[in-house]
C-alpha cells in the first residue's frame, strides 16, 4: 500500500439483528485528474480511486464507479441493514492497479 494512500472506515461495533446502521469511510488519496500539468508542461498521469465496494458477509452493499471529477480523499456515507453477525469488507481499486481492503466486524446483540 502506498503511504500517501490510508483507508478509514467507521462501523458500529454491535446492532441489533434487522437494524439499520450508517457506515462511513474515507480513503486519503490525491486523485489526479490526469488534466493538470507538472511545471516542465507534462500532462500529470491519471491517478484515481476508479472504484469502491462494501461487502457484508460476502453479499455486496454497495458498489460505485468513480470518474476524474471524484474529490481528493474520497468520503462515503451510508446505510446498511445487519441480519446477523459478521464482517464488512471495503475495497478501494485505484488505476495503478493496487486494491486497499480494510474490514470490519460487527456483532449483534
């Protein structure tokens, strides 16, 4: 994983069976356009997270395609509905080919 590329995600740690939860995340990364130029007049290569999912459990939550025009450190908020214990998994595919997974678990109570 790259240094300047974090992911950061907040789950609730428990819920109750059938309650609906708000998940957010935020991936720290510099999302270049590929518009810009450098100072010697070179285009700036593209450099964006293309895509970001959630899984719970192996069922998909969500699932998004970003474009050049996504913001620099990406930020998602949203809801999912918890049937049972388990685990969120978040994944982030940035351009240069590297995928940053972070999960999360969560109980019911």
């Amino acid at each position: 994983m790259a240094d300047n590329v974090k992911p950061r995600v907040k789950v609730p740690k428990s819920a109750s069976a059938g309650e609906v939860i708000t998940i957010k995340t935020l991936i720290s990364h510099t999302m270049e356009s590929g518009q810009r130029k450098n100072k010697a007049g070179e285009i700036i290569p593209r450099s964006i997270i293309n895509r970001f999912t959630c899984d719970f459990n192996g069922q998909n939550v969500i699932d998004v395609t970003l474009e050049p025009a996504i913001s620099t450190n990406p930020y998602f908020e949203f809801q999912s509905q918890v049937p049972e214990a388990g685990e969120f998994t978040f994944t982030w595919y940035d351009d240069d080919g590297s995928v940053y997974t972070e999960t999360k678990a969560i109980s019911v109570g």
